[in-house]
C-alpha cells in the first residue's frame, strides 16, 4: 500500500490535532500580558512566564511531516525503547517511553484496518513505572499483513487525556497519524511470534522513521 501523501511540504511543522484545549487558553493569556504589560505592572509580571509556558506548549503540540521510512514494521512513537519483552502467547511486546520532550503524535506501525480502538480507564502513575500498565490507555487493534497487531497508547503521570483520530473500520497506510497523548507517556506494541526484533533498550525511535523489525 503506498503512502498518503499530505499538501504540506517535507520539514514542515504542523500543530497536532487535539492541542485546542490546552494551546488556546496559554497563548490567549500570554498575548493578553504582552499588550498590557507596558501599562500594568502584574500584567509585566505574568508577561514572562506566561509566554514561556505558551512557546513549551507550542514545542510540546509540534506535529513535524516525515518522510515515512521502509520495512514491514515502523516506530509508532518518538521515544526511547524502555523494554523488549518476550510475552506468553508468543508476541514480543516494545514499549517506548515518551518524554515531554518528544513529538506526542502517534503513527500507524504498518499498513491495515483498524479493528478495534479501546478506551481503558485507569490509573495516572509515571509512565516509566511497572504500575503504568494499570493507567488509563487506549488499545488499538490492526489487521495487517503480519495479522492481528495490538498497540497501546498509555497515559502517564501527566498525561490525562489520549486523542483517538480514527475509528474502528478506518483503513490506513503506514505512517498515518492516529492519535495524540498529551504529556509524558507510553506505547506499547506487540509483534506476532517470529518477528526478530531491530531495536534495543535504550535506543531513540522516530515515529514513521525508525524501523522496528528485522528482515
């Protein structure tokens, strides 16, 4: 299946789907100091922080396009690999560990439908913390041309909100966008028996760059 193709030029920087909510209110506030600030001196005051807070916004929320790279299987996240976990039906789970630092747009790991998209409620403990298997998440299911490949998109101790973009039945290409995790968190995914592995603990993914699997 071939890529989908977006009218944004390669490089460029979007803000991600999901970010009104948070990104309005600080940068209306920020705005709103700045053009007081000469004739209040609390509006000064609030000035700095305030537009501090709404340029980290602007850098959390950032949604870069990427040239989406070959191989059967692609990081769905941008992160640091925190595990590689052999697991008892036979997959083998890659959990990637999301900073606040990183891009928090997630993408599709291969080409397929989606057969199931899940809201659990759970629990806000950090997402590096064994417990965080027990946070509030989002479960994806995807019929692909490896089968049936669960992904589990995982709040953290700040991150209070997963943004779904698509829904069960949504056909999609490798790559695509398919939700957003506000704040530090996780991702899990499950590769059926069989798949050797590319990546390593402690390596740096891209989402849509960095391939998971080995030929």
């Amino acid at each position: 299946m071939p890529h989908s193709q977006t009218s944004a030029p390669r490089g460029s920087v979007r803000l991600a789907r999901g970010a009104s909510p948070w990104l309005l209110p600080t940068v209306a506030t920020a705005a709103l100091s700045l053009a007081r600030a000469r004739r209040s001196r609390s509006a000064a005051a609030i000035a700095v922080p305030a537009t501090a807070l709404a340029a980290g916004m602007l850098w959390f929320f950032r949604d870069p396009e990427r040239e989406i790279a070959p191989g059967r299987v692609i990081s769905p996240a941008d992160g640091v690999v925190q595990s590689i976990m052999p697991w008892k039906d036979g997959r083998t789970r890659v959990a990637i560990f999301m900073s606040p630092l990183n891009v928090h747009v997630n993408r599709a790991p291969l080409a397929g439908t989606i057969t199931s998209v899940e809201h659990v409620p759970g629990g806000f403990v950090p997402a590096f913390n064994k417990e965080s298997e027990n946070n509030e998440r989002v479960v994806w299911h995807f019929d692909t041309e490896l089968g049936d490949i669960e992904m589990i998109q995982i709040a953290g101790a700040v991150a209070r909100r997963i943004v779904p973009y698509l829904p069960e039945g949504t056909k999609v290409e490798q790559g695509d966008r398919v939700g957003l995790i506000r704040f530090g968190s996780r991702v899990d995914l499950y590769l059926p028996e069989g798949v050797e592995i590319a990546v390593e603990v402690g390596q740096k993914t891209i989402a849509g760059v960095t391939r998971i699997d080995r030929d």
